[in-house]
C-alpha cells in the first residue's frame, strides 16, 4: 500500500530510526554525485516533504522534524510543506548544528547519507554538535528508500557520443591533459564523480537528468591516460563502445565502489565539492592515499575553445529567433487576459522546439507573471499558475539544450490593456536602472587576473543610487550542451561565501550578465543576456585586457525604458545591441514576426 500523505511517509522514516537505534537523519536534495538538478530516484526530499525547490534540506528527529532553504523558497516552503509536520528554518541565519543540539539529547546519533554529502559538510557539522555528545553516523543504506516503496528507478537512458566536431577537442586530449596534471602534482589517479565533467572529459553526454545531458557514471583516470567509466550496461552502445576506444574500460557502475579498494597504496584526488564522503570511506577501507583537489577538468571546461564558441553562436541564434517569436506571441494575445504562465511557458518551448535540434530546457522556465516575477526562481505548477494580468510586468527566465550549446535568457516585458495603459514611473526607473548596469558588465574592461567578485558592483551602482539592490549574483558560468549553471567562475557580490568570485576571469569564459530589482508581491524585473569573456584590443595598454562580447541577440523592451536616466553613450550601446538583434534574428524570420523584430530594434 503507498503511502500518499506526508503525515505517513514522515512516520514510516521514523518508524525505520527507531529499527536502526538511531535518533535522526538529515536528508539533502542530492545525488551520488553533487548534481545541481537529480534524477527523481533521488528526491528524496521532495518525496518526503513535498518541497519542490532545487536547494534545501531537511533533519528529522523521533518527535522533531524541520526543513531549511534560503531566502529564494521563503514563501514557496510555506505553500508546499505543512507547518504541522516540519519547523520553517532560515539558512544560513539557522544551523543545522545549532538545530540539533537544542532537540537532541546527548548521545544522540544522527544518521546521514555518506553517498549524498560532501567530507566538508560532514567534518562541519560533527565539529558543531559534538561537544554537546551528538555523534553523527554514516548510514549503511539510505533510510529513505527504505520506506520509500514506489521510489522510481535510475533512469536507463542510453549515452550518447558528442561528437569531435561540436566538442572541439577529443576525449584522448583531454585525457591526456589530466594525466599531466597527475603527474605534475604527483598523483596516480583522479576519482571525478561529477557528470558534466565525465561528459566532457570523454565527450559524451545522456538523458538520465532533467535539464542537463548527462549519463549516470563515475570515471577513474590514471596518470598513462587511460580511464575507467562505470555505467550501467544498459546505457552502452556498440557506437559507445567504439567511441571510447581501448584505453577507456567500462565497468558496471555497481562495480565503482569495490573498484576503490582496488586503488590501495595509489595517490587518489578527489574534489572537495563532488566527491563525497563515500567515496573517500571506500579509498580509505581500501588502503589508497587521498587527496582533496580541484577536478582538474573543472577550468578546462569552463574556457571554451573555438568549436564550442562557434557552436554557442549557431544555438543562439536559433535560440533568439524563438524566443523573438514567442515575445510578439504574448504582446499581441496577452492583453486579452487569457493567457497563464503555464500556458505561455509552454508555448515559448514550443517555438524553440520549432526552431532548432532541442533536446531540451535547460531549467525549469520562470514564468512569472505580476508579483510571482518578484521571486527571482520561481517555479509555476498547477496550483501557483495565475493568468498573466493585463496591465503588469511579465518576467520570462528560460534556456535551451541544443548540441551546439546551452542558452539562458531572461527578458522582462511590459504587458498591455486593451486600452494602452504604460508602467508606472517606478517600473520603468528600476528596469532603467537594471539595464544601466547590464550595460556596465557588457562593455567593462579589466586587467587579465580580474575576478568576478571585482566587477560585480558595476551591475548595482545605479539600483544603489536609489536604494534598492538585489539578492542573486550577476553572473555564473555557462556549459557546452551541459549544465546551465557551470563553475568556477561567479560574478557575484565577494562576501557572503559565494563560490567563484574569487575565480579570474579567462578568455574563452561564458558568463551570465544579469542584474535585476524585485519587489515584494508587486514586481520583478531582470534582463540577462550571456556573454563570451574576449580579449580587448586597446592602444598603450600595460599588460594583457579582457572584456565580453555578448552572445544572446533579442529585443529588450523599450516600453519600460525611461530614456532621460541614459546617457548618450548607453543609448548608443542600445541602439548597436538591437542592429545585431535584426541582422541575426531578422533573417529567421517572415511576416508579422520579422516586422516586430524591426519594430523593435529600431533606434530609440
């Protein structure tokens, strides 16, 4: 019998404490391997709390349970998990220490996931609560999927082969760069968990995960430039096999945990950020020595060599004639008042799904409508879907898979009455203000060694100057047909902890640029185009200057500009911008479609 209510699913995992002689467990949203976005064998939080946010976890005692998100899911936890069965904390003001030592007696032992948390979370966490005599235990299996009866098997999606001439490098290259790396530093082998990096080193990618085209794996790589890939049998086909060739072996991916042990006396790194604590437990049971290092594909990934670059253009193009399509679509039928964020996101897939290989969304679209958009990762369902209201702000986050590359766009736009009605003088100020500092980012030049941290404020100053600010970061890193949010580099404010600011900035780096204002239950707006980290040529310089070129190409709204807070110079910026626009997008396009585009992207 299943267990429908959250009521029965929290006491059936307490039920199995209590067989366990354990007093808590922490559950993450988290895989085996750090994912950003998990497959739904391993929403196990989700399942247990009905939380549907892509950040949180939760702790559950035998008479206390909570669950902790940052300030994004405020509202949404509240909407989705009952107040009755779990306390609302706040991160990072609460702690998960802090949050045990006052429900836990001493002697308490706390279960968690070894497969699902990193060695520097584990290693914090006992440090807080153990002076109050809480010992924190590694569970042998996950208790959740102990209770968990119709828990979805991992998906069994076959890989595939990304091929040389949209990856730009071959997969022996690649390997070979690692193999240097291990030697240099002194190394036999690298265990790298992540997917996106498996999928580059060895230029493949899958289906297993929603947004991201990645196959359920781990590889081992030696410092000869050979590897291991331990997949599922299922997933491997003969055009696989022969893509990987013979210096690659492939293992069940069942057999990566006893592979480890097999690994004694060797130097092993790990990455503090992907490897979790199971695998350094089975490196160790094994004999191996282990080291905490970067994953040494991590940079090289991020600095898009010349084929990828060119295959980020070709699936922006496609991408911006779509998304041109579906903002005309709305401009004309939204004023009626009939149209839903429900119904608007899905029409917007369908225009990309019209105009390129779409594999798929590269996130969950934020349609956001009214007061929705002032929550900057909304999600519309069923239950918060509301029709887009004349006479409001419309605020669209979206983005594409294409094997050329990954897109990320956010447009916000005016929607109009029957009868004409403009934005209010506070609307069209801060959209000046954001699109100021947009500006700022996209034309600002800096000294080879700048990181994201040292130009994030160029993107505030103008909301500053009134102000207000914004809770996000400016900017993150952009994958090659894989994750849409891709590391090191950050543009983000520098303190906070926020990973990556501290990451110079290289040629060849995608980065997002997009600020934004929101206000509670009334508004939010944010533009966000992503751009290609280049070389600036300038006369007399001392030493070596970046800047970026821009690489999204679709109309911004002018209906919510007010044109006297711009400077000549930032008009001009806007007027060049939208020349691109109509000279690549115009092209794509016919009829009512192609004389919106002009309309639009004609001189303010």
């Amino acid at each position: 019998m299943l267990m429908q209510t959250h009521e029965a699913r929290l006491k059936a995992l307490r039920e199995e404490l209590k067989r366990r002689d354990l007093n808590g467990f922490v559950i993450p949203i988290s895989d085996e391997h750090m994912s950003e976005y998990v497959g739904e064998y391993a929403q196990r939080l989700s399942w247990l709390t009905g939380f549907g946010g892509s950040a949180g976890f939760a702790a559950v005692t035998l008479d206390r349970a909570a669950i902790f998100v940052d300030g994004r899911y405020t509202v949404q936890v509240r909407d989705q998990v009952n107040e009755n069965l779990f306390e609302y904390r706040s991160i990072p003001g609460d702690s998960l220490g802090d949050w045990l030592k006052d429900v836990s007696e001493e002697g308490a032992k706390i279960a968690y996931d070894p497969w699902l948390h990193t060695w520097n979370w584990v290693a914090a966490l006992e440090k807080a609560v153990e002076p109050s005599g809480i010992a924190m235990v590694p569970a042998e299996n996950n208790p959740i999927d102990a209770v968990w009866s119709d828990q979805p098997a991992p998906s069994d999606a076959q890989a595939i082969v990304h091929t040389e001439d949209l990856a730009g490098r071959s997969s022996a290259e690649k390997r070979a760069d690692v193999a240097d790396w291990l030697s240099e530093e002194g190394l036999d082998a690298v265990v790298v968990p992540a997917l996106d990096s498996i999928a580059w080193l060895l230029n493949i990618r899958g289906g297993d995960v929603a947004h991201t085209p990645v196959a359920l794996s781990y590889v081992i790589a030696h410092k000869d430039g050979r590897a291991e890939l331990f997949i599922a049998p299922e997933k491997v086909t003969p055009e696989l096999t022969k893509h990987l060739g013979n210096a690659i072996t492939v293992r069940a991916r069942d057999e990566f945990q006893g592979a480890l042990g097999e690994l004694s006396g060797k130097h092993v790194s790990i990455d503090p950020d992907f490897g979790v604590v199971g695998i350094a437990q089975a490196l160790r049971a094994g004999g191996a020595n282990f080291t905490f290092r970067q994953d040494p594909t991590i940079l090289a990934k991020a600095v898009k060599n010349p084929a990828e670059v060119a295959g980020h253009r070709d699936a922006q193009a496609r991408d911006g004639a779509a998304v041109s399509r579906f903002l005309r679509w709305l401009e004309v039928t939204a004023p009626a008042g009939e149209i839903d964020e429900l119904t608007a996101a899905a029409k917007l897939e369908g225009f990309r799904r019209e105009h390129g290989d779409l594999r798929d969304t590269s996130f969950d679209t934020i349609s956001a409508a009214a007061g929705h958009a002032a929550l900057p990762h909304y999600r519309v369902d069923e239950d918060s879907n509301i029709t887009i209201p004349p006479g409001s702000i419309y605020l669209v986050d979206s983005g594409g898979q294409y094997p050329a590359g990954t897109t990320d766009i956010t447009r916000t736009v005016w929607i109009d009455t029957p009868d004409g009605s403009k934005p209010t003088t506070e609307m069209r100020d801060r959209f000046t203000r954001v699109l100021k500092g947009h500006i700022q980012i996209d034309r600002v030049v800096f000294p080879q060694g700048t990181n994201g941290g040292q130009i994030d404020a160029l993107a505030r100053q103008y909301l500053w100057e009134a102000g207000v600010d914004y809770a996000h970061g400016t900017g993150h890193g952009v994958g090659s047909f894989l994750g849409v949010h891709e590391g090191p580099q950050r543009i983000a404010k520098p303190s906070g902890g926020q990973a990556g600011t501290g990451q110079e900035l290289l040629a060849g780096m995608i980065c997002s640029n997009e600020p934004g204002y929101y206000k509670p239950d009334a508004f939010g707006i944010r533009i966000e185009n992503l751009v290609l980290t280049i070389e600036k040529d300038i006369g007399g310089a001392e030493g070596r200057y970046l800047g970026f070129e821009p690489l999204t190409f679709v109309p911004i709204d002018r209906r919510l500009i007010d044109k006297s807070l711009l400077t000549e110079s930032e008009i001009a910026w806007l007027n060049a911008y939208h020349e691109k626009v109509r000279a690549l997008i115009a092209p794509q396009l016919s009829g009512d479609d192609l004389a919106w585009v002009e309309r639009e992207t004609a001189a303010l």
